[in-house]
C-alpha cells in the first residue's frame, strides 16, 4: 500500500528503480555485455517488461541454450509474436544475419520502440513489423517456409493461437513459448498435450535472481535494501513461470 502511494507521488524519473536503469545504461555504454544477445544496442526503455535484466545481458538467461542452439539450426524465417521493443526480434536478426525476421506487436509504443531499436542495431530492412496476429495471420506467414522459429509471449493468448488443427504448419514448426498460468490456470499443461503427438517438448522453469547479480556498486546502491536490488535484476513476473522448447519430430529425427 505505501509503495503505490510512493509511485503515485513521487515522479518515474525520481524513483531508484530509474537509477538504476541509468546506472546500467551508463556503465554498459548502451550495450547488452553478455548472453546471446551481447553487443546489441538498446534504447532507453523497454515495454512491458524489465529493463535492467535485459541491459545486463542476464534476461531470461534460462533460454540461453536453446537461442543458441536455435541460431545454430540457421532458421530461414524467425517469427516473434509480442516482440515488444525488439529484445528478441532484433537480437535475433543481428545472430541470423540470412534470415527474415517477422514481429508481431499490438501496442503501437510497442512498435514504434521496435523500429527505434532496429534502427539502431542497423537491422531495420530486416525486420518485417506487424500489428495483430490472429489464426489467420499465422498461417499466412507459416505456410511460405518448412522451416520456422516461433518466438511467442503473448500474456496468455498462447493457447487460442497456437493450435495445430486450426495452423496445420504448426506441426512442423519450431516453437518457444512463454507461458502464462497466471493468466489461463493449466494452459501449459494443455499446450504439452496440444503438442507432444507431434513436437519433443521441454518445460524450462523459470530460475531465482538477486542483489548479487547487480555487478555496479555506488553510494546509491549500498543505500537500497537488498530486496530492492533483488527485485531490480527480477524480470518482474507474479509467480514462478516457465517456457515451452518444442521441437518437431520430424527436425529431431532428421538430426539424429
């Protein structure tokens, strides 16, 4: 109750939270450090998720494995359905400079930091930028490649999209899924259902953060409760989630 009075006061530019923000952005020059992504450029903001994890390169570091093993596969067509501001539509794209980039976002904040952060990273004629994404859009975009990367976080509109027996392509289509049980009680376990008759699928959960992966100490930091830096390095979400890596069966044999 008092820290909503607190955010209803004092102003965003005054709150730790954006000193921090500022703190990374200024000691890593702009640039993610480390992970998958490393190198990349990064604007001054992200949209609807936080900010200071994906700066220092330890954003859901859960999934680095399998982005590596992704970029390794050399995925002619890399779909991104909630790319948000771009972390993984852009990220991508610099790892896969041969392949074509679609992203769908819905919020136009959204796609108007997408195209800031393509243009930045030198990316932007790669990326092809959408609003909605329904059944039919996906389809659309599935049915041009037999070889496609779904990238999908999409606040729990994972389970009326992504349906192979309404997106037949879906059965042969690579697929990593964030999902939202906070959202849709069960929606991971039907989607493992959904899709293990066709698809090798892993659960990959979601792993603690704290203080300690803050690497930037000043007088400011050592004057914030530690819970506070713990949250800051979080990813902010409302309870323990985790991530869907389905494989077709088809790619699985052919590699084995």
């Amino acid at each position: 109750m008092i820290a909503k009075l607190l955010r209803a006061i004092i102003p965003a530019r005054f709150r730790p939270i954006r000193y921090l923000e500022n703190l990374v952005y200024n000691r890593v020059n702009g640039r993610i450090p480390q992970g998958p992504f490393s190198g990349m450029r990064y604007i001054r903001d992200s949209v609807g998720s936080a900010y200071v994890p994906k700066l220092l390169g330890i954003y859901e570091r859960e999934l680095t494995g399998y982005v590596e093993q992704a970029c390794a596969s050399r995925f002619p067509l890399i779909v991104d359905i909630g790319a948000a501001e771009g972390y993984y539509a852009v990220g991508m794209s610099l790892r896969n400079p041969n392949a074509r980039i679609i992203a769908f976002e819905m919020e136009e904040r959204g796609r108007t930091a997408l195209q800031e952060m393509a243009a930045l990273n030198g990316v932007a004629s790669r990326i092809q930028i959408h609003e909605k994404c329904d059944c039919a859009d996906l389809q659309a975009v599935l049915m041009h490649s037999d070889r496609v990367l779904v990238i999908c976080d999409v606040e729990g509109d994972e389970e009326k999209l992504l349906n192979p027996s309404v997106i037949p392509a879906l059965a042969h289509t690579q697929l990593l899924v964030e999902t939202h049980d906070f959202v849709l009680r069960g929606v991971t376990e039907r989607l493992v259902k959904r899709f293990s008759p066709t698809h090798e699928v892993r659960r990959i959960w979601q792993e603690a953060r704290n203080h300690e992966e803050m690497p930037y100490h000043t007088l400011g930091t050592s004057l914030l409760p530690r819970r506070y830096l713990d949250w800051a390095v979080s990813e902010w979400r409302p309870e323990k989630m985790s991530w869907l890596w389905m494989e077709p069966r088809t790619m699985v044999n052919a590699t084995a």
